[in-house]
C-alpha cells in the first residue's frame, strides 16, 4: 500500500512546487521584465504621485473636465465592486437612470443623438475609455469653463484619439484620464 502512496504524494508535492511556486513567479519575473509598466498595473504618476491607471475609469464631475462613461461599479468606478449592474433593457431602474443622463448631457430633450457610451455603462464599470463622439460632445461645455477656444480643444481630442489594435480589433477611443492630464496641460484646473 505505501508503494502506491509514495509516488502520488511524491507527485503532488512535486506539481505543486512547479504549478504553485515556480510556474507563477517565472511569469511574474517576465512580466516585470519585459512589461514592467503593465504589471504594475499602468500607473500614471504627476509629480511623482500616482494620479491614476490608464486601465480603470475614474469619476468625473466638474465641468472642466471630459467625463467618462456611467459606471455600474459600485458608487461609480470603485474596483473593488467591478461589474455591470445586471439590469435589463426592460428594467425601469435602468431607464430611469439613463434618461437622466441623457437630460444632464442633451438638455434640449433629445433633439440631438448620444453616442451610446454617453449614456451606457461597461460590463466591468470601470472602462478608461470613451468614444471620439462624446468626447467631441462635451467640448462645448469645457470651452466655456475654462475659456479655451472649441478649435483648441478639437484639436486636443484629436490627438488622444487611440485607433483600433492592429486597424481591425476595437473601436477608436480615447482614454479619458491621459485627455483630461493634457487638458490641465493646456490650462490650469482653476481657470
């Protein structure tokens, strides 16, 4: 009998250092190597503090700022409840919500079209990301806080615009934590 648990114990101990131990932190090592900054979890650092990630939303409010897509989160982009909300299109919690978005974002009664991201939130909740549209949206709204001209700030989206991953995977975007870093670039948050 103790010949046969021998080798299976042997075995285990044996697949559990390579699979548990080993395989994990040679992959980690490469990772830290050859993607540092991605394994790091893509911080952005401003004056050598951590102001984000290029890989998680953030909420933003103030009007002299480009605004991400609705988060489904938690509160709102909190990475430790990452998940859609789980609501139906028949869900009236849901349209509720997305016609008050809809009316913060076009306040002449939906005379004119939203991008759907203006007004959907991701499945994670915590998308980084927003399309050229929106962000051309809002444009309007920023001109007239921070007193930049909308060419300017045209110009500014234009720039940030991330194409499709080889041409064909995706949508264009445009990341808005690193647009809204170039926004304060161009001015100071406070006018």
């Amino acid at each position: 009998m103790l010949s046969y648990l021998r080798p299976a114990f042997l075995m285990l101990i044996i697949m559990t250092l390579l699979t548990g131990l080993a395989y994990p932190l040679a992959i980690t090592g490469i990772g830290q190597l050859a993607f540092s900054n991605q394994a790091n979890g893509s911080a952005i650092a401003l004056n050598n503090k951590v102001v984000g990630s290029e890989l998680i939303g953030q909420a933003w409010s103030s009007d002299k700022y480009f605004w991400g897509r609705p988060s489904a989160a938690g509160k709102g982009y909190d990475a430790a409840a990452s998940s859609g909300s789980n609501l139906g299109p028949t869900s009236k919690a849901l349209m509720e919500r997305i016609m008050a978005d809809v009316k913060k974002l076009n306040p002449s009664n939906g005379a004119n079209p939203l991008p759907a991201d203006a007004v959907t939130a991701s499945a994670s909740g915590l998308d980084p990301h927003i399309s050229p549209a929106f962000a051309l949206l809002q444009i309007a709204r920023i001109a007239k806080s921070r007193g930049i001209a909308e060419p300017q700030l045209s110009a500014l989206v234009a720039t940030h615009i991330e194409n499709p991953v080889l041409g064909i995977f995706g949508e264009p975007r445009i990341n808005v934590l690193l647009l809204n870093l170039a926004l304060d670039g161009l001015t100071s948050p406070n006018g």
